[in-house]
C-alpha cells in the first residue's frame, strides 16, 4: 500500500498542472533533498529502536574505510532520480514503471563487470526472460500508441528512453555497490545504510540547491538547463511555486513519508 500510494503521489506530482498558467512542479533534486532528510531521520531513528537494550547505538559510517562506497551509493543515488523525472517529461508512467522493472539487468550487469561477481546459469536466464518480457511489451505498446496518434513524437520519447536508461545504470550502480558493502562488512545493517545513504546524498542535493543561485548564472548551469528554474536557482524557484500553491506542500511531504517508510521495510530484510 505505501508502494502505490508513493507512485501515485510520484505521478500526481510530476504530471498535475497548477494555477490558471498550467504550472507543473518539476523541482526534483528539492523533492529528492526533502525525501533524504526524511529518511535520513528515519534511518537515525530505525537504527536506534533496533540497537539491542544496552549497546550503544552503531554509527551510519562506522569505519573511514566504508566512507568511499558509501559516498559512491549518495553520489549515484543523488543522480539517478533528477535523470528519472525528466524522462517522466517525455515518456508516460506506464512505460517508466515497466523499464525500472528491467532494474535487475543493469544491476547484473555492473555486478560482473565492475564487482567481478558471478551467478549461477539460471539466473541469467531469469533477468534476461524478465528483461525479454518486459521489453516486448513496452515496445508493442509503444507501437500501438505510435499508429494511433498518428506518428507521435518519436525524437521525444527517444530522448526519454536515454534519460531513463541513464537512470537505470545509476540505479544498478547505487544497488550493487550497496551489496558490496553488505558483502565487505558483515556486521554493516540495513539500517545503518539507510541513515547513510540519505544523509549523505541529502548533504550533496541541499548543497546543489544552496549552490544553485550561483550556479544559474555560470556557463555550467545554462548548458544543464537550470535557468528554467530561474535566476534565483531551484531552491528559491521550488520555495516560490510552493508559496503560490501551497497545496502541494501536502503532496511533496506525503511523497517524502511514503519513501521513508517504504525503505525500513526494505530494511527490515537485513535483520532477520
């Protein structure tokens, strides 16, 4: 249930317009800043109500030797979801669903070739039958929708198959190394990882956020596009629509409590 209430609010606000000029919330590394300080929060939290009665409370970086993965895991997992909802821009929800379920072949993938791990053969078999799958069907309706509309846009979606693809492998990369650090350190919990995570990757998308007014204005940011946000940067653009339809407010903090809680119970798995 908290699943589906996260996407469907993940939709709502991508594709709901606002105010009589269509205004469309499209402030993802401040919607990812407030969903990793809630979950940071709730990592923290999780952490301790997990700590058996007299042990002190582990840290989310136990170890300098851990801190390279770790900001590896914020770096890629910091990137991967602005990537992900500006491909929402140009493909449909339905087709972003089915290609992150094809989440497994990159993570495979960088398993091999950068983890130098190896599965048995029916493995293989099964991410490439689900890959196989879900590709045919995604295409055969693309195709569909294709003839009915006349042509549609195909540069577009084009681009928005890149921009979920970059997803996809930042998405595999955050996994597997997420697995190499559970595999390198035994004693590492999922709680642990989830205060971590979100911590860091917080500290990089609030400071891109602060830094974003000075950004806006550099060569840099106007070949990334930022000056959509405007010239104040996305801090101050997000904070204005905000103040313009408060409404939304509800939307983004529900989003972020439905992500928060959706990874304790992702890390309730490592405890038992």
């Amino acid at each position: 249930m908290d699943s589906l209430t996260w996407a469907y609010l993940q939709e709502k606000l991508t594709t709901t317009t606002h105010g009589p000029n269509k205004e469309r919330f499209k402030f993802s590394v401040f919607l990812l800043t407030i969903q990793s300080l809630f979950a940071g929060l709730g990592g923290l939290l999780f952490t301790w109500v997990s700590t058996p009665k007299g042990e002190k409370m582990k840290s989310p970086v136990p170890n300098r030797g851990i801190l390279p993965p770790l900001l590896l895991v914020a770096v890629t997992n910091a990137l991967a979801a602005p990537f992900g909802y500006a491909a929402l821009g140009h493909i449909d929800y339905i087709t972003f669903i089915l290609a992150k379920s094809c989440k497994l072949l990159p993570v495979m993938a960088l398993h091999v070739t950068v983890f130098r791990k190896r599965y048995p053969l029916y493995k293989y078999l099964v991410v490439a039958a689900v890959t196989t799958g879900v590709a045919v069907f995604t295409l055969h309706s693309g195709s569909k929708k294709h003839k009915a509309g006349g042509g549609g846009n195909s540069g577009q979606t084009g681009w928005g198959m890149l921009l979920l693809g970059i997803n996809l492998l930042f998405d595999g990369l955050t996994n597997s190394t997420q697995d190499y650090i559970f595999g390198a350190d035994r004693s590492y919990t999922g709680p642990q990882m989830m205060a971590a995570n979100n911590l860091l990757s917080g500290a990089l998308t609030g400071g891109y956020l602060v830094m974003s007014p000075w950004l806006v204005r550099t060569g840099v940011g106007r070949w990334f596009g930022m000056d959509v946000a405007g010239g104040g940067g996305e801090l101050v653009a997000a904070l204005e629509f905000l103040g313009r339809h408060p409404r939304v407010w509800r939307d983004v903090l529900g989003f972020a409590v439905c992500g928060c809680v959706g990874q304790v119970f992702i890390c309730e798995l490592f405890l038992f």
